[in-house]
C-alpha cells in the first residue's frame, strides 16, 4: 500500500519532474486536475505570445506572413511524431467540431456512400456534426450503443457496418472513461467493409502514443489545448493519410486551402496536399501558444510522457481503492492500465457537490452529468503526491459531509 512517503518518493525518482517548472505554477497548493480539459500555461507559450504580438505583429506587420503562413504546416509536423504521423500528414486549423466536419464530409463524399456510424458514448459536438454531415448526404447517422466505460468495441461497431456505411467515426480515447479504443482493430474493421474511419483524438494526444501511420489510419483530428497545453480556444489539428490527401474535398474552399491562394484566380483549385484541408486566416497568436505547448510534449518524450501517466492513475486507483471505494464511490474508468489514458472518472450520486467542496479546498476536478468525478493526469506537472492528496481530500470531505454545504448543479455553469 502507497503511504504519501512513498508517493513522495516517487516524485524524487520521477524522469520528467523537471518539466513541472516548464508550466506557471501561480498557486503552488493547487492540486489541478483538469488537464485533460484546459492545459496548464507554459513559460514558453507566455513568451511565444509576447512575442507573437510585440515583435511579429507590433513590429512585423503584415511582412510577419512570410513566415506566419506556413505555421500551420510546420506546427503539425513538429505534432505528427506524436501522433504516429508523417510529414505533410498533420496541419493546425479551426476547431476540433469544424475539422470535423470537413473530414467526415469529405470522407463520406469519397466513399460514394451515406451512413456513418458512431457510438453513443462520444463528445456530443461529434455526435451532433455526425448527424448533420449523415443528414446533408441523404443518409443516416447510425449510434452503436456501448458500455460507457469500456467504450466501442470492433464487435460492437461490426453488426452496425454494411454497404450503407461510408465512414466511422469515433474517439480513440473516451471523454467519460478515459477508455482507449482499439485503433488497429477498428481501422481494419472498417476497411473491410468498403468505410474510412475518422478518428478523434482530442483525449489522447499528447498523453499516449497513437500509431496512426502504423494502423493505416485514414482520418483524424483533435485538440490542442487538453494535454497538448495549448491554451484556450487554441487551433485544433487535423490528420489525413498522405495518398488520400489529393482524392479528398472538403466542404468549405477558403481561400488558404487554395494552390495559389495570392494568384486571387476566380474558381478554386484546391491544393495537392495537406493544406487544401485549410479554410481562413488562422489565429497566429494562439498558433503560437500551441506550438509551445506542442514542443514541451515532444521534448519530455511521448513514451515518457506515457510511462508516468500510467503510474499516475495506477496511483489513482490504487488509493480509490484503499479509500473511496468504501465511502460508496465507483470507478467509471478501465482498471486494466492498458486501456486507460489519461483521466481516470469516478461515479458517485453526490458527484456535483463534492465537486464543489474540492474545489473550494483547493483541488480542481471537473463533473460530468449526472455523477462523473473526472481526475485528469497531466504528466508533465502532476506529481504522485497531488494524485494522494487528492484523494485524501476526497474522502475526508465525504468523511465529514463537507459537500453537504454545496448546493446541487445548476443549468449553464461550467463544470
Ligand atoms: C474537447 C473535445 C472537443 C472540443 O471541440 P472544439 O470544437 O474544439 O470545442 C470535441 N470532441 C472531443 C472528443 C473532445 O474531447
């Protein structure tokens, strides 16, 4: 049984505690949680957006172009090794839910079909951009119901495929559970029925490796600003598999997705690679933001990264056991260690309000309705003795009926 020594001890033999001073650290006794939702800020994405708005914006001026347009290209393959992607396969645009879109538009138009299948535990901004996409092609969005802990499954997922199908889309790593998806096996799913997948990976970048290339995987896209750390509303990627980049179109021809986007030619003809999948101008100074954060990642090393997340919710659930288990919570995560990311959910009826208490001593989780106490794990400023705070705190709270004094949710407030 892990005593908070050794928990502390852990920290002192932990390869990646150095990077915990790559972050701002502005309340030292916070026990932040919720890196899975809105990263921590870097020093070296504070200094990349003073410098992106003093010198390449203040003194630059519109001459900061020349080197402003190609971020987004070059940012993505600096991202891609993490993703298990090559040069020119990876590019920073838009949001998540619109990188979406434009893929799983494009994905379904390539197919020549009009049913996309998905799951009904997945991000409700996917599910809802599914439904539309399925809906504007003539077809139907088709919802697999699966276990929200365990997540989607190939046997699942294989009863709902049939000629119909031209696109699956899913997360590789649940919102709820922080369950990992069978990449590989649903890829090849997939492909035997004639349908491309489009994969999610807002939860797992920068938190596991994901071998995209090595799965065949055709489409994907994801967040920056959870585990990649870069800051809020920052760019979201996208991913397309090299030899379809060219037989793809996506539904929104913005001029940077142009061949020769100064040529200002009159009809559009969409670039033969990555960018195509570009819409407008993007936000340089978030760019910026995301880039650091992107470099942090990749300096600490995604196996790295990896190894430590692991002993983090292996903690996790080791002290859930010893301590909340008896107070009546449940674990809402995978407790094999190989199929779980990096947040690990507990469920409990009470959830909001110890929510609320948490947070009022200092800890910060996030809720999900109706009862999902999320811990998320970050790596590279976590440290073991946070993961046993954590969970003393959680106890000792139900212990006394602190959470009590909170009142229940309300509609609208973010959780
Ligand atoms: C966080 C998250 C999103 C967020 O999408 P935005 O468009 O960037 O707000 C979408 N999908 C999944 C699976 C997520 O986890």
């Amino acid at each position: 049984m892990t005593t908070r020594d050794h928990a502390l001890e852990l920290d002192t033999q932990d390869p990646l505690a150095r990077f915990r001073d790559e972050f701002v650290v502005a309340e030292p006794g916070l026990l932040y949680l919720d890196g899975n939702s809105l990263g921590r800020l870097s020093h070296r994405a504070a200094a990349a957006a003073e410098t992106a708005v003093r010198r390449e914006w203040g003194e630059g001026l519109v001459r900061s172009w020349h080197e402003w347009l190609h971020l987004p290209a070059e940012i993505g393959d600096r991202l891609a090794p993490l993703v298990g992607a090559g040069p020119g396969e990876v590019m920073l645009c838009d949001q998540t839910s619109v990188n979406l879109f434009k893929l799983a538009w494009a994905g379904l138009r390539h197919s020549g079909r009009t049913a996309i299948v998905g799951d009904d535990s997945n991000f409700p901004s996917d599910r809802y951009v599914l439904a539309a996409v399925a809906q504007a092609a003539g077809g139907e969005y088709r919802e697999v119901a699966v276990d929200p802990v365990v997540g989607p499954t190939a046997d699942e997922l294989a009863m709902a495929l049939n000629d119909a199908v031209g696109l699956v889309s899913l997360s590789l790593v649940s919102f709820k559970s922080g369950a990992i998806a069978d990449l590989r096996g649903i890829t090849d799913l997939a492909r035997r029925h004639g349908a491309l997948v489009l994969w999610d990976l807002s939860h797992a970048a920068g938190v596991l490796p994901v071998g995209l290339a090595e799965a065949g995987a055709d489409l994907a896209v994801g967040c920056t600003y959870k585990h990649l750390n870069g800051g809020p509303g920052a760019p979201a990627f996208l991913y397309v598999r090299q030899s379809l980049q060219t037989e793809l179109h996506q539904p929104i021809p913005g001029w940077f997705g142009h061949d020769d986007m100064f040529a200002f030619d009159a009809a559009f003809r969409p670039a033969p690679d990555i960018r195509r999948f570009a819409v407008g101008t993007p936000p340089i100074v978030s760019l910026r933001c995301a880039q650091a954060g992107i470099e942090v990642s990749a300096d600490a090393g995604i196996e790295a990264i990896r190894a430590k997340c692991t002993g983090l919710t292996e903690l996790l659930i080791e002290r859930f056991d010893a301590r909340l288990a008896p107070l009546g919570f449940e674990l809402a995560s995978p407790r094999d260690p190989e199929q779980r990311a990096g947040h690990v959910s507990l469920s409990f009826g009470e959830g909001y309000r110890v929510v609320q208490a948490m947070i009022a001593r200092g800890c910060v989780p996030d809720f999900r309705a109706p009862s999902l106490i999320r811990l998320g794990l970050a790596p590279l400023y976590n440290r073991f003795v946070e993961v046993f705070d954590a969970v003393e705190l959680m106890a000792e709270i139900v212990e006394r009926g602190e959470h009590l004094q909170f009142e229940g949710p309300k509609k609208g407030s973010v959780t």
